[in-house]
C-alpha cells in the first residue's frame, strides 16, 4: 500500500519533466531535439537537467521574457533558421552557463545591450543571416569570452570599436555580405582589424558598399592614404588612431616582457581568409598544428604608411627649426660684423683726429721759438 502510495505522488513530478511530445529527448545525454518540428513557441516542460536544445528549422518569431526558465543548465541553444523579429531583454536570463548560442537565419533587426548580460561563459555567437543594423557597444563586457563571432550577411555599415575591443578572446570573425560604408567612421575597424590579424586572428572579408569610388573593395587592402582627409575632417580618425597605438604598445609589451616562455616572441600566422569559420574557432587550431616547431614562420608587421607620414612630418618641421635657427644665426653675424665694422672705421677716424691735432700742435710749438727770435 505504501508502496503504491509513493509511486502515485512521484508520477506527477515524473510527468511535470516528461519529454515534450514535439521533440526527442535523450536521458543520458540531456539533449532535447525539436528541430523541423513546425513550432510556434519555446515547448514546455522541458527537463531542467537538459544541456543542450535544438530548435532550429521552426516557425518561432519571438522571445519572451525568462523564454528558458526551465532549462537553466543548458549549454548549447541553437534557434537558426526561424522566423524571430524580436527577443525580451530577459530571455536568457537565467542561462549562467550557456557556451554557444545560434540565432542565424532569422529577421533580427536589433539586440539590447542587455541580452546577455547575465552570461559570462559563452564563447561561440551566431547572428549571421539577419537584418541587424549595428551592436550595442556596451554589450562587449558579456562577450570578453568569445572564440567566434559570426556577423555575416546583415545590413551593418560600421561596428562599435568599444565592442571589438572587447574581444580579447576572439579567434575567428565573420564579416561578409554587408554593405559597408568605407568612410572616416569605419577607419576604427580599419586599425583594429590590422592589430588583430597580426596577433594571429582569423576574418574572411569586409568589402566596402560605399562610397562608389570604393565599391567592391577589401577594407583591409585600401591604402592609408585614401583616408588621409579623416585626419582633418573627423575625429573618429583621432579616437582610432589612439586606441590603435595604445593596443600596438600593449601588445608589444606583453611580446617582450614574457622572457620566461621564447615561444611567446613569435608571431602567430592568421587563419586563411575563409577557414575555420563553420565549426567555431576549430579551424584555427588545426592550422596552426599544421607547422614543425622547427619552421616557425613570422608574419611580417604591416607596413604602416601613418607613421611613415608622421616621420616625414617631423622631419620637415625639425628641418624647418634648423634653417630658422641658422637664419638667425646668419641674421646675428651681418649685424655684429656691421657694428664692428662701424666700429673700427669710428676707432680710425678718432686715430687720424688725433694725429692731425698732434701735428697742429707741433706746427704751433715751431713758431713761437721764431716769433720770439724776430721779437
């Protein structure tokens, strides 16, 4: 009797986590598959031990608050290839140990900055395959973490370096298929894409969509001098140009202060345009595998026409401070030799002065004795 007591109160509990009837659930791997299933909504009841959901390929077109309350263990959520506009603020809130979210292939216009605030563990994000304008800056303190970035093919124009510089952890970036506007406001993107590349980063592409004149053209092939007019015409130019510098002399301090490990002064060579962008930072890894530690090949620094610009720059005006001097000092010779030269003729007019009242005074001295004689 108790026996069967116990077993009547413990089934509503077992029944409260059954596996939801649209998808598959399996018990030893805690994983939950709804993909293709035609789905409306986040399905209910799902177990909270679950770690990894698939909902990929459904009808959902939003998140609501808290849409993942049940499931506060899980680690991969992926909801590509649905129909969401919209997504809570507080959708996620809840997921602390979530490590890789997909929201590809949706009609996303715009995240809030405070999506993902609570989580601090997730290290592959994709949301490319949407309409997204931009990214809040401020979300780059929730992605210090990570390893991918997938930002392809929305309708971004620029990007927050303030988020960018976030990215310490960053090993791949997707950036085609956006029409980007290659003027002054994107050199920020221009100067971190170099110091990111040269620390062994992987990016596919960024093709400029504007201006005309640029159309089709790589963002990191564009020489320097091309947005030499944001020197005088903008200020993102000056901000950019600071925090470019800043990260160079960083990067080349912790480069060589390590001396307890030689093998931090080498550089690290990028990824291919293009690999190891569909598994995450993979790809990445087994690239660089691929060399004989006896083989070590170092990227060359980029060449960096601003500075050269800057050499020439102090040149000229430390020149120009030469030749003032030197006109000085030309300026000050002319004078001192004209003052001597008046000087001297002064000093010889006074010498023959006193020579002619010497002889007058001598003439003088001859006649008296012969005035006197004939007196």
């Amino acid at each position: 009797m108790r026996v069967i007591l116990v077993c009547a109160l413990l089934s509503p509990l077992s029944l409260s986590h059954a596996c939801p009837k649209e998808c598959s659930c399996n018990s030893n791997t805690k994983v939950v598959d709804c993909r293709g299933r035609g789905l409306y909504d986040i399905p209910r009841r799902l177990h909270p031990d679950t770690q990894e959901l698939y909902l990929q390929d459904n009808r959902i077109r939003g998140l609501g608050s808290m849409a993942f309350r049940e499931i506060p263990l899980v680690r991969i959520l992926d909801l590509s290839n649905n129909s969401i506009t919209s997504i809570s603020p507080t959708a996620l809130l809840g997921l602390r140990t979530l490590q890789r979210l997909s929201l590809a292939d949706n009609s996303l216009r715009e995240l809030d900055k405070r999506l993902l605030g609570p989580i601090r563990s997730l290290s592959h994000l994709d949301l490319s395959h949407n309409s997204l304008w931009g990214l809040p800056g401020a979300m780059g303190d929730s992605l210090r973490n990570l390893s991918h970035l997938g930002l392809a093919h929305n309708r971004l124009t620029r990007l927050d370096r303030s988020l960018l510089e976030a990215l310490t952890h960053l090993d791949s970036l997707t950036l085609r298929g956006n029409p980007w506007r290659c003027d002054c406001q994107l050199i920020g993107l221009k100067l971190w894409l170099e110091t990111y590349l040269f620390k062994g980063g992987g990016v596919d592409e960024v093709l400029c969509s504007q201006p005309e004149e640029m159309k089709d053209r790589d963002l990191q092939k564009i020489p320097y001098q091309l947005f030499h007019a944001c020197m005088t015409t903008s200020y993102h130019y000056l901000f950019a140009n600071i925090h470019h510098l800043e990260s160079e002399r960083l990067l080349r301090g912790h480069t060589h202060g390590n001396h307890a490990h030689p093998s931090s002064h080498t550089l690290h060579v990028p990824m291919a345009m293009g690999e190891g962008f569909g598994g995450g930072g993979g790809g990445g890894g087994g690239g660089a595998g691929g060399m004989t530690e006896c083989e070590t090949k170092q990227k060359q620094r980029p060449v960096n026409l601003r500075h050269a610009i800057a050499t020439v720059i102090i040149t000229g005006v430390v020149c120009g401070i030469v030749c003032l001097m030197m006109l000085a000092a030309a300026v000050y010779g002319c004078a001192y030799a004209a003052i001597m030269a008046k000087y001297q003729r002064e000093l010889k007019k006074n010498e023959e002065l006193a020579a002619a009242r010497g002889a007058d005074h001598a003439t003088a001295d001859e006649k008296e004795p012969l005035e006197n004689a004939i007196a």
